[in-house]
C-alpha cells in the first residue's frame, strides 16, 4: 500500500475556521485576517516546515496573539528622548487616559448645556492660552508642517515669503521647508548668505508684495564660526513699521524656556520679542501628541483659521484630547527624562549590571527631534556586546539600544522605572539567544 500524502492530512480550511477559539476571534479580526493566518499555516505545513497534527495548535497560537495593529510597544534605551522612529513624545499617563475617553463620542464640537455648536478644540486652546498667557490666540493643525503650509499660504499665497538663506532648511525624510512654502503658492524672497544676514538684507527685501517674513529655528545642526543672524526682537520694528506679519517656525515646542536648555528658543520669549505668530510642534518637547500649534495675535491667527486650507489640517479629536492633557498635566515623560537626576540614574544602571556581571560606561543622551543639537545630556549605560542589538529588538518586550564603537549601550534615561526589571529580563533573554546563535554558527 503506497504512503499517504501527509498532504492530505492537512486540516481543511472550513473544519480550521469552524473551531471555536476561531469563531470568538471574529469579534476583534478582521475575516481576511483570520483567513490569511489559516492559510499561511496551512502554507507552512504544505512546504513541509509544520507536521499536520501541529496545523490546528499553530492556527489556535496564532489566533490568541495576534493583534489588529501590528505597531509594537518599544523600550526606548538609546538616551535619545524625542525619537523620531520611535513615535517622538511618549504620552503621559493622562494624555493617554483623555485619548481613551475621546475615542468614543466626545463633546469635541458642541455645547451640552444648550445643544447648540461650539468652537472645535476649545479646551485645549483654553489650556494652551493658560500655559502661555503672552499668546492672544491659538490654533492647533496636525503637525508643524502642517502649521507652516497654513501661515504661507493664508498670509503669502501669490506673494513673497522673505526668509534668510541660512534658514532654509531641511526637516525629517527630506523634506525641505523651500519645497513646503512653495507648493502654497508663495514665492521665497532669499536675503543675506548661508553664513551671515543682516538687518538692512531685510529692509531692502521688503515691499509691496511682501506677504510675510519667516524666521525659522535650525533643527539637527549648528553653524558656528564667522557667522550672522538677526534675532526677533531687532527683526520685529521693522517688520511692523511695514505691516508685514513675522512668523517664528521654532520646532520643538519648548512653551517656556527650561533652564536645562539656554540656547533652545520658546514659544513665550518669541512673542515677548514680536513675533506676531509662532508655530511649534506638540510631539517634541511639549511631549504630547503630534500636533501643529500656532500661537500669537488674534487678529492674525482668526485670519489662518477662516482660511480654507485650515479645515483640511485640522487636529482630531484624540490629538486635541491628548494635546490638552498634556499642557493641562503634570511633567510629562520627556520632561522627566529631560530632567532626570544623573546620580539616580547612575543606582538604576548599577543594579542591573551587578545583576548582569557587565560594566557601567559614561554615556551622553540627546534631546533628539531637532531640539538642542550638539548639547549632551550627561549619564550612563551598561555596555553590552554589539551582536545583542539585534537580539534585543526582536524580542519580547522588543527593546532599541544604541549600537556605537562596537558594543551595544543601554542608556535608561528614557526608561520608566518600572520597566527596569522587563529591560533586565530582555538583556538576559538576549544574551541566552546570542549564545545558542554563536554555538550554532561554530559547531
């Protein structure tokens, strides 16, 4: 009698989506999801990777663990706070309990006590207006992209854009802030050079069909050396004797400054110095959601929320709802890693080396994001051999350390507390599955 095909002993897809278990998990997967993880096992089994009796158990293991999202949470143990591959500001316990509460129906656009419409947004812009009194108005799009293409176009579109060669800028995947203004329709008025630009490069720019002067903040880079630029407040008589709107494209987001960061401009001091709006981003070191935030004269931002263009970058309820936490909140996670204590640091790094038998290495983090560059924010990491990085990523919790000079650092800076003994067990996880890969490579 000739062998049976174990083939043919492959559970059929029917009898696989009839089990129970399978059943129950319609209520959080998609059909098509269930399906494809039928057939993928099926697949494997078919290849030969997976003997038939093993196909149920795998469905009903796949089933349990899979998510409809496919982000992961990640341990973020670079030192680097505002991570930009990492979703940038991790969100305070707060702004996560509103997210929750605003992802059913919220009372985003209507009154209660009346029924009637409201003002979309306006707890958060009554939180914002508290944090940051010397803004008359404010208005929140969904990122600082966003907020730009909005001021360019409703103050510029069809006209000039006068903005200094040294500010012309490259932000995050390669966009280009030229790229960005002139898609609106505004043409860029460059004044002064690369390295130096000066108060009567503006004046001479200036006319009638200036529309606006943008001053913007470097992000990720410093120039130092023989160099020149007019701050906002010698900028701002000149462009208000003429009329003309001066706009400061800060980045990062800081409302106040923090003495932690001198040089790192801020929303309050930026319009103390005459910026008429100021735009900064609510996902940098604001910490909350990303989210586009113009701040400045009410007569100005009113004209950016009539426009057109407004409704169409408008923030969602859940980044208002987060965004308002946040500013509302108490420190957030970035500020708390920002400002964390390096000799506490330095107790957390040393248990767990003494836990791992590994050695303790000063080690600098960054602000990260574009805010502060070049400036160190002193603490240390456990040194670990290079080859665990890959390890750690891919485990469970899944954990991002800084690869640098041939050894793997985990830097806690940006680790809660908490989750020290779960970055513990993943390093030893990680180096158990570093030793069976080299002993399976050398045997």
């Amino acid at each position: 009698m000739d062998d049976v095909d174990p083939r043919r002993l492959i559970p059929r897809t029917n009898d696989l989506l009839a089990l129970q278990p399978v059943r129950e998990a319609r209520g959080r997967l998609h059909e098509r999801v269930i399906r494809e993880l039928v057939r993928e096992i099926q697949e494997r089994a078919r290849r030969g990777e997976l003997p038939p009796g093993q196909v149920e158990p795998a469905l009903l293991s796949a089933i349990a663990t899979r998510k409809a999202g496919t982000m992961r949470p990640v341990l973020n143990a670079t030192g680097v706070i505002v991570h930009t591959n990492l979703g940038r500001a991790p969100l305070s316990a707060g702004a996560v309990e509103a997210v929750v509460a605003a992802s059913g129906y919220v009372d985003v656009e209507l009154d209660l006590a009346d029924g009637s419409r409201s003002r979309r947004g306006a707890g958060v812009r009554a939180a914002l207006l508290a944090a940051c009194p010397a803004a008359e108005d404010v208005l929140v799009v969904n990122n600082g992209a966003a907020a730009l293409v909005l001021a360019t176009t409703a103050l510029s579109s069809g006209r000039e854009v006068v903005v200094s060669r040294g500010e012309l800028v490259e932000i995050g995947a390669g966009f280009r802030l030229t790229d960005l203004m002139e898609s609106t329709g505004a043409r860029l008025r460059e004044v002064g050079t690369t390295n130096r630009t000066h108060l009567h490069d503006y004046a001479e720019a200036l006319g009638t069909d200036t529309g606006c002067v943008l001053k913007v903040h470097p992000s990720n880079f410093r120039v130092d050396g023989f160099t020149s630029a007019v701050p906002l407040h010698e900028l701002s008589p000149l462009t208000h004797a003429n009329g003309v709107p001066l706009v400061a494209d800060l980045g990062s987001g800081l409302l106040a400054p923090d003495p932690y960061l001198p040089d790192e401009p801020d929303v309050a001091s930026a319009l103390a110095s005459g910026a008429d709006v100021v735009i900064a981003s609510g996902d940098k070191l604001l910490g909350g959601p990303q989210a586009g935030l113009l701040l400045g004269r009410k007569e100005i931002i009113t004209r950016l929320a009539r426009h057109p263009l407004a409704r169409a970058v408008r923030a969602d309820k859940l980044a208002l709802a987060a965004l308002e936490a946040t500013v509302a909140g108490g420190p957030t996670p970035v500020v708390q890693a920002l400002h964390a204590d390096v000799r506490e640091l330095r107790r957390r790094t040393d248990r767990l080396a003494q836990a791992l038998g590994v050695p303790v290495v000063p080690h600098d983090g960054r602000v990260g994001g574009g805010g502060a560059p070049g400036v160190p924010l002193p603490g240390w990491a456990l040194r670990l051999p290079e080859g665990l990085a890959r390890h750690l990523r891919t485990g469970v919790p899944a954990v991002l350390p800084r690869v640098h000079d041939g050894s793997c650092l985990i830097d806690l800076r940006c680790v809660p507390v908490a989750d020290d003994d779960r970055i513990l067990e993943a390093v030893r996880r990680a180096l158990a599955n570093l030793e069976v890969a080299d002993a399976g490579r050398t045997g």
